[in-house]
C-alpha cells in the first residue's frame, strides 16, 4: 500500500489499518469510537479531491441493548467539522472542499474519518463489499473476482473487514441497490446518488490510483444481481389505443413533440452531450424514452433504437449470453414505470392541446416539465430571479403617484403561478386502477417552480412600453406582444398611425415643427431649450435601442408659474400615452436609494421629480444615473434584487441648486418668462394644453419615431458634437437625431450657467471672488475663517465690512446652510476638499506646501498660471 505520511492528530491516533506487507490488519475485538482503519488523506485519488463533496463523520455507540445484539455494528453519524455533531449530509451547505475536509479532520479528534457524498448525475459510483475481509487480512476468492472486474481505485473500509471500490459509472435503472447473501457471507452495495460514502484513502496496492470509467462492467454485474423480470413486459398488456395503435413514424414524431420531446430528439440524433459523452449513458437514456413509447415492447425498442443516430457496432456485440443491446433494453424494461397509454390519458381532456404531464417520483423532472410548458404563457416573464408579470399600477406606493392607465412590472404570487399552471397544463397522477386521473397544481410543485431562480423556457421582461419604440438596428416595433428583439412586452392602447420606413427630409421638417408647435407657448431659454426638450421626449422612444444610461432632464424656470410640471405632463403623455409617474425628490442618499429601488423593479419608464427645493443631487441618484444595472436589497427581506433601470429621469424646480457630480449628468431645459405673474397670462395658442395633447398624443409620438426612424435610415450622421462622458450611447443616437433634425446641440453646456443650471459653479465662483477679496494673500485655514466671519468678533449680523459680509454670504451658499446659520467648520472642510484641485475660471483651491498653522491645513486659492 502507498504509504504518505498522515497530517498530524492533537490527540487519540489511529492505528495504521495496513501492514507493510499489503496484507490487512484483522478488526479489534471492540469497536471504540476510533475506527480499525485510520485515513490517509495523501492516498485519496484526484479523482474525488476535486470534487467539493467532502464531509466529517464520527462513530456513535447505541445503546447496551444493541450494542448486545449479535452483529452489532456502531453508528456512522455525518458531523461538522467541529465536534461530533450530527449534520444532514446530504445538505449541499454542509459540504466542503477536500482540503477543507482533510484540514478539519486533522483538528477535530472526535471525527472518526473523511466521508463523500455521492450526488445524482455526477457520475461517481460507489461499490461496498461488505464483510468480504477475513481475521487473517486476506480477500474471499468470490470478491476477488468481481474487484478483478473493476480496474480502478480499491480501498479498504474503516471497519477493515470490507473493501470500495469507486468508479466513474451509473447505475442502471434499477430501484434495489443492496443485496444480501453473498458468497463470503456479507452484502455487496451500489450508491451512485444520495449516499455518503467513507473515504479511508487505505488503497490496495494491485489496483489504479485513481477513479477509472468502469460503466460496462457495472452494468454487468448489475444485471447479474438484479436480473430483469422477463415476464414484466408480457404481463402488462397496452390499453387500447395505446402505442400498438401508433407506426414508427408516429411514435418518432410524438415522443418527439412531447414536453421532454427536445430530450428525445437530441438522443435520437446521435447527441450525447447531455450525458458529457457517456456513450452507454445515452444508449440507456433512449432506450428508457422507448420503453414508455413502446410499452415495453423489446423487439420495437431495438428495431427503433437500430434507426437512431445512437447506432453503433457495440450495440451487436456478445456480453455473456447476451449483446450489448440485449443487457440495455432489458436495464430499460427493468426500470419502466409508466408506460403511454394512448387513448386513457389522452381522453382526460379531449380536443384540449394542453400538454399532458403526469406527476412522478421525480419531482424535478416534473417541475422541468411544467416549466417548459408556462413559457407559452403570455402574461409571465422573468426579471431579475424572479417570476413577474404587467399590471396597471395601483394606488399602493406612497412614494410614487402613478396614472391608472399605466403598466408596471409586479412580482407573481404563489396563487397566481398556480392558476398560470393549471391553465397552461394538464396534470396527471395515477388512479390506482392503471389509468390516470387530472390533478390540481401541488403545494411543492408551485413553490418549487417559483424558487428556481432561472427558467430556461420562460421569457425575460426588461420592459413594458405602451407606445411604439425604436429597436438597436433602428427599426420601430409597432407590432403589439412581445418583442424578442428588445425583451421588451408593447401593450398598445389602441390602433396606432403607421411610421414610414423611409422617412424623407419633408417628414423629417413636418414631424419637428408638429412638435415644436404643440410646445410653442412655453418661453424656452432660445433654441438651446427647445432642442433639450425634444431630446427629453425622444429618449424614452429611443430607451431599448442604445445601451446604457441616459441622462436626466432638468426643467427649471426663473420665476413660478412657469409651467414647468405642465411640460413634464406634456412630455409623459406623448412618450407613453398617460402622464408619467410623478415622486417628491429625496435629499438622503438612503431615501432615494430606496425610491430608485422601488421605481426600478415596477419598470417605469418616465419618473418625474417634481418641485425640487434646495441642493439637487446625492450619491442615489448619480449612481441611478450611470448605471445600467441597479442592484440594491428589497426592503424587508433579506435578498438583493438586480434589474435593468431603463427609466428616464425628469425633475422640475425653479433656479435650482445642481449640486456635486449631477450637475455632469443633466440636460438642461430652461424656461425664462418675462412676464412678473405668469399665471394671469392668457394669449396661449392652445388653452387647455393637456387636453389637445390626450386627444393627439398617438401622431405626436408618431412624430418623434419619424425623427428617430429617420436619422437611422439616413446611417446616423455624426455631427462635431462636443463628448459627453458617461452617456455616449445616447448621445450618439439621441442627441445626434435631435442636432440632425433641428441643427441645434441639446446639450450646449456653455449655457448652463446663464441659466442657472448648475448651481455648484455658481457657488464656487462666488466662494473664489469672495475669498479672494477677504483673504489678501490667497490663504487661510477653515477654523479661523469661522471663526473671525461668525464669530463674536466678526459677528454674523453685518460686521467685518462688504468683503466679510460677501464671504459669509459665500461660506452659506458654499455649504448649504440657512441664512442666518454658522457653517460647522468641518462641513466647510468636506466640502472645500470635494473641489480640490477643481479649475474654475482659471483658478483653483489646494494646499498650501509650505505653511503650517496650529488649526489645521492652509488652505490656498491659487492661479493656474501661477
């Protein structure tokens, strides 16, 4: 035997378990709770090392009246890797990788030895032979020659008095998998799933190291334990209308159409891949399809299989008394349960085209099966892990105020998944009298299917649009359903007018001014404005057709009254038909995390921050602004949600404050009204604004899809725009559509702060000039700028002459506290640090190198020049 040096043990080792000669130690008089057979994790095959299905396992006694009993045997209790504890093995948590598994036995003395657990499809086949080692170490001749069949990694087991062998191999399908009365008095057993097997890495030294395919040979002595019943097939007569009543051709196209159909046409084919090439692994799998299809009929099933891309030479060759192709039929017969029974299942539900699906043993293969059957479901879909469907919104968020004519994305409840089944299937379990009766959806069936996490039949929803949408290679879906395209589900309210292909450069000017002229009676800040806000209404139109972030729309105005929310409702109503989810803005970071969460799983495509007040922007919203994906734990539960956020952002306010990286992630629409009470204006070209736009809505929006079609179909002409990081898809599609239509850039930054749009440069700007008229040599440190400004010497009440009073003025603005309030001088500290280095009008704000102060850092407003 290979003798590694085993790891080392804090207390009670084991006794070796082997001799030098190879023979095997004799199994003590009592068995204590240190087994005869110590492991040797070096000896362990590769084979099952890299496998991470390792567990503990320690002795434990019964008790004195079993431990009594003739052929007492103590317990092989699965443990932790700490203490004795018992665990379930076949809990996939519980298991660990090898190296783990062998460092936790070395540390835990109550572990008795390393265990290995055997999992359905994995393909590693355990063989005891148990009892089979006498007193003097030697193997029983009848033992010896079935372990002369199986070339592969032989050890001897912890009690000494028997040998496993483990192999690459399945078993066949055949319910038994121990059997007693063996020639050397003990049992022979074979676990190929669902078992925990010990590991004592004792090899015996004339066998492999490590784990060898022995399937033939399995298969073999599986049919030489277990012989198949010859009499089954003749005893269970097909009921009529059965598979007697089908020729070969039907039978190939039915079990071909059924709902493991693609299952069958793959092994009917000639593909093994499912099965990682184990050529007899497939050969069995399709003769087990045949076996139902067939009734058990041996002599069809190899006439069948003999058409079958699965056809070989081997399939003749001589296995004992029988062939290769003999031993498999019959290991299909064998384990054939269920046979098609034609007109007794068919008839449940005559004329319904239903699938038919009976509920067995195997639950995961039913729940396979009625999955594949909801993906004809209309109404489900799948969206970040989970099952979803549309719904109009209700009333139910306090956060977020939407129309009732809009659609949103919900979670699918368990009662509701249950209806999609039985609507979408016909279930079926046994009647007792060899027939089938319908069943009702299963508790653990729905809650199974709900909990899978990813369905490969079932849609992925990214979208729910109710107008018409450009797709990536520039086409517009008009057709209602769901696009495969986009992931996206169009749910049109009505007839919709159609869009040219080939928009010409006429329908191009028409569908601009159409719009500009429904817009005509807002003051936007020149054409800059106008352009912005068509760049607002074409992005959700254009949403599934680029990926990645758009920006968010910012219409502020000058003075209330402006109309600023009445162009956001015109906006909504033309991109989708109904006005767009309106939600207060959140200054906590946190609150709007939890606002864009519940704005991200419904889907909605338009939100509307309305009547922002104060500094805009945190660190939510510029994250929901350049993401693409928003992942963010739902609130209540301990599970994190990750879904595509394709919603276009507006917010509304007047000369609002954009404060920190937002202001980089905004398109500005200014509204400048010269009027001083702009409600009393009554010389509008449309009165009742909101009506005429609900009663057009469908041809505007048909005239920004013109633009858009347009563009694409002309090759999407590049303009010297200047870049606008973060956000190149959408301007290379949105904004060049809108710069190619009207000749006017939507995001001439040049202009913002005219127009007050981003409200940090302006209170830098104002900081820069008034530090650098307070403070003569360009330096200071926070603390005794707080204190000299608002302190008892400076005072906050006017003091100090016009440059105090235009610093403290600054340091509020700067730091967003009240009027009448003193900043704290850390505040001021954070956010001096946040424009470090920042140019603004050729000067910043950094550290002085040289000079100290006992206060704190020396703060320095330096030219760039110099």
């Amino acid at each position: 035997m290979n003798s590694a040096p085993q790891p080392a043990r804090p207390s009670n080792p084991r006794g070796a378990g082997g001799r030098p000669d190879g023979t095997v130690r004799p199994l003590k008089a009592r068995v204590g709770l240190r087994p005869s057979v110590a492991v040797n994790p070096g000896n362990i095959p590769a084979g099952l090392r890299g496998r991470d299905r390792w567990v503990l396992w320690a002795l434990v006694h019964g008790t004195p009246a079993e431990r009594a009993k003739s052929g007492y045997k103590p317990k092989k209790n699965p443990c932790g890797p700490i203490g004795s504890s018992a665990i379930n093995a076949m809990d996939p948590s519980n298991w660990m990788s090898f190296e783990k598994a062998a460092a936790a036995y070395s540390q835990n003395p109550a572990a008795a030895g390393l265990g290995f657990v055997c999992v359905k499809g994995e393909g590693i086949t355990g063989l005891d032979l148990d009892g089979c080692v006498g007193p003097d170490g030697t193997i029983h001749p009848a033992a010896k020659e079935i372990l002369s069949r199986f070339p592969t990694y032989t050890e001897l087991s912890p009690s000494g008095t028997g040998i496993r062998v483990f192999m690459r191999a399945t078993k066949a399908a055949v319910s038994r998998c121990k059997k007693a009365g063996m020639p050397w008095g003990g049992e022979i057993e074979v676990y190929d799933r669902c078992r925990l097997l010990t590991v004592t890495g004792r090899p015996l030294g004339e066998y492999p190291v490590d784990v060898v395919d022995c399937q033939s040979a399995l298969d073999e002595l599986i049919q030489s334990l277990w012989p198949p019943r010859a009499s089954k097939a003749a005893s269970t007569p097909s009921p009529v209308g059965g598979p007697e009543a089908l020729t070969d051709e039907l039978l190939i196209h039915k079990a071909g159409s059924a709902s493991n159909g693609a299952a069958f046409s793959a092994l009917w084919s000639g593909d093994t891949s499912a099965y990682h090439g184990d050529d007899s692994a497939a050969d069995l799998a399709l003769c087990n399809h045949l076996a139902f299809w067939t009734g058990r009929d041996a002599a069809r099933m190899d006439r069948l299989f003999r058409r079958s891309g699965l056809f070989r030479e081997k399939w003749d060759e001589q296995r004992g008394a029988r062939t290769y192709g003999q031993m498999t039929i019959a290991l299909a017969i064998e384990g054939c349960t269920d046979v098609y029974t034609g007109a007794v299942r068919e008839a449940v539900a005559e004329g319904d085209s239903r699938p038919q699906i009976v509920l067995g043993m195997e639950e995961s293969a039913s729940a396979d099966e009625v999955i594949a059957a909801l993906g004809a479901e209309p109404e489900l879909f799948k969206r970040g892990h989970k099952l979803v469907r549309p719904l109009y919104a209700a009333d139910d968020d306090r956060h977020v105020k939407r129309g009732h004519d809009a659609v949103v994305i919900g979670q699918v409840p368990l009662p509701t998944l249950r209806e999609f089944i039985s609507r979408n299937v016909i279930l079926l379990e046994p009647n007792g009298q060899g027939g089938y009766k319908p069943a009702r959806p299963k508790r653990w069936l729905v809650a199974a299917i709900d909990a899978r996490g990813e369905w490969k039949a079932i849609r992925p929803l990214e979208a729910v649009a109710t107008v018409p949408f450009l797709r990536p290679d520039g086409t517009v879906c008009c057709k209602a359903g769901y696009d495969h395209a986009t992931g996206v589900l169009y749910k049109p309210s009505g007839a919709f007018p159609d869009i040219k292909e080939r928009p010409s450069l006429e329908d191009i000017k028409a569908a601009v001014e159409t719009l500009f002229d429904i817009v005509g009676d807002f003051h936007f800040h020149g054409e800059w404005g106008r352009a912005a806000w068509l760049a607002s209404l074409l992005t959700p139109l254009a949403r599934h057709a680029f990926r990645g972030p758009a920006p968010l729309f910012l219409i502020d105005a000058n003075v209330r009254g402006a109309g600023k929310s009445l162009l956001a409702k015109v906006t909504g109503i033309i991109a989708q038909g109904h006005e767009c989810a309106a939600s207060g803005y959140a200054h906590e970071p946190a609150e709007m995390r939890k606002l864009i969460t519940s704005i991200a799983l419904a889907g909605d495509a338009i939100v509307l921050l309305d009547n922002v007040q104060g500094p805009f922007g945190n660190a939510s919203l510029d994250r929901a602004l350049t993401t693409e994906m928003w992942n963010d734990r739902l609130l209540g539960k301990n599970e994190q949600a990750t879904v595509r956020l394709n919603t276009t952002w507006y917010a509304t306010g007047n000369n609002i404050a954009v404060v920190g990286d937002t202001a980089r992630r905004i398109v500005h629409i200014r509204l400048n009204v010269p009027e001083e009470r702009p409600e009393e204006r009554c010389d509008f070209k449309y009165p009742n604004l909101l009506e005429t736009v609900r009663a057009n809505w469908r041809n505007l929006a048909r005239a920004g899809l013109t633009i858009l079609r347009g563009f694409c179909e002309k090759g999407r002409p590049r303009a010297n725009l200047k870049p606008f990081g973060g956000f190149e898809p959408w301007s290379d599609l949105v904004r060049g559509a809108v710069e190619w239509a009207t000749k006017t850039d939507p995001c001439d930054r040049s202009l913002l702060c005219d127009a007050g749009g981003d409200g940090e440069l302006e209170a830098v700007l104002a900081l820069m000039n008034a530090w650098e008229s307070y403070c003569e040599d360009g330096c200071g440190v926070i603390t005794d700028l707080i204190d000299s400004l608002f302190g008892e010497g400076g005072g906050s009440g006017g003091s100090g002459g016009d440059a105090a009073a235009a610093m403290r003025a600054a340091i509020r603005d700067f730091t967003g506290v009240g009027a009448n309030e003193t900043p704290n001088p850390r505040q001021f500290g954070a956010r001096l640090r946040d424009i470090r280095e920042r140019v603004v009008d050729g000067k910043r704000f950094t550290i002085h190198p040289t000079r100290k102060s006992r206060n704190g850092l020396v703060w320095q407003l330096a030219s760039v020049l110099g």
